[in-house]
C-alpha cells in the first residue's frame, strides 16, 4: 500500500518510491553490519511509511488508519508510528528501530544517486529549479550537525563515505563553494 502511494503520489521528488527503497536497504546494512537483534518486518513497514503522508497535519491518524486497514495489530501500529515520528531532524530517539530508521534517512542527504535524479529531473524540465533546490539550504544547515554524531558507527563511516562522493560530484558540477557548501540557484 505504501509502495503504490508513493508511486501515485509522493510529498515531492526527494521523497519518492526509491527514497524509500534505500532508506529501507540501508536501515539492513546498519542492522547486518552492526549485528542488532530486531523485529525487522516493523522496521520495514516504517521505511516504507516514513514520509507518506509528509507535512500532513494529521499524519499520525492517517497512518494508523492505513495501518489498520492492512490488519495490523494497535500495538504494532503505535510502534511503527513512533519508529516514524522520531526519524525527523532534531527528534529523540528512543528505541533501537527509531536509531536506525533516522541514519539511514540522514545517510539519504548525502546520497549521490537522489541529487543526481533531481538534476537530471530538472534538466529535462520535469521540476523547477526551485523545487530542485528546495532542501539545499537545510542541506547546509544540517549536514555539519550530522558529521559524527549518527548513532552507530556504520552509519557514520556511511554518511562520511557518501559526504566524501557528493561533495566530489557537487565540485565536478560547480555546485560546491571553498566553504564547503552546496550552492542553490535560489535565495
């Protein structure tokens, strides 16, 4: 169900079907790599609700009301809605699931293959530049309050990783300034 929404209708082209994908396989490396002992299916059901109803005011009741009608059990459904709702920036998270859920996430913002996608979706005039620049300014915000402080040590060294390659990329396309920042084309 989640799949079709996001294929249907997604919040916007950072938060689309393969958003979620990834987000998904990089919460099983973290789990894999770091040899936590979880209910994965939970997790995965979160990664792929994580931001379906993004920015919806009532987003906690639509997910629960989407969550019943597949026949999910109360308390598994208010699980899942906490794993959700402490993946977003500046969120505590208090269990293991809601830890690997928000790396993996953050790990996203420096994803190469997700900038690359809404550069190209722009060049072919699908989207604006505005809405291809939209998160550049929170990009720069937050990526220095991320370095490190992830909250296992793969995702670090992944997030570290992928900050090395995006920045690569950003300074091969003239979109890196000498402070290290990613340059929009919108104030």
């Amino acid at each position: 169900m989640a799949k079709s929404k996001l294929r249907g209708s997604p919040y916007d082209i950072y938060h689309n079907l393969e958003h979620h994908i990834q987000v998904w396989e990089r919460c099983k490396y973290i789990i894999k790599t770091e040899n936590l002992k979880l209910d994965n299916s939970t997790l995965k059901i979160a990664s792929f609700w994580h931001d379906v109803f993004k920015g919806r005011e009532n987003e906690e009741e639509l997910l629960n009301q989407s969550m019943k009608s597949v026949g999910l059990n109360n308390e598994r459904i208010l699980k899942i809605i906490k794993i959700i709702s402490e993946h977003s920036f500046g969120k505590d998270q208090t269990i293991v699931e809601s830890k690997i859920l928000f790396d993996a996430d953050k790990i996203e913002n420096v994803s190469n293959a997700r900038w690359e996608y809404a550069f190209d979706a722009q060049a072919r005039k699908e989207i604006s530049i505005s809405q291809r620049d939209k998160y550049i300014k929170e990009w720069n915000r937050r990526i220095p309050l991320l370095i490190g402080k992830l909250h296992f040590e793969t995702s670090n060294k992944l997030f570290c990783d992928n900050l090395t390659r995006i920045r690569n990329w950003l300074k091969s396309i003239n979109k890196l300034n000498e402070k290290g920042e990613f340059i929009s084309e919108i104030n």
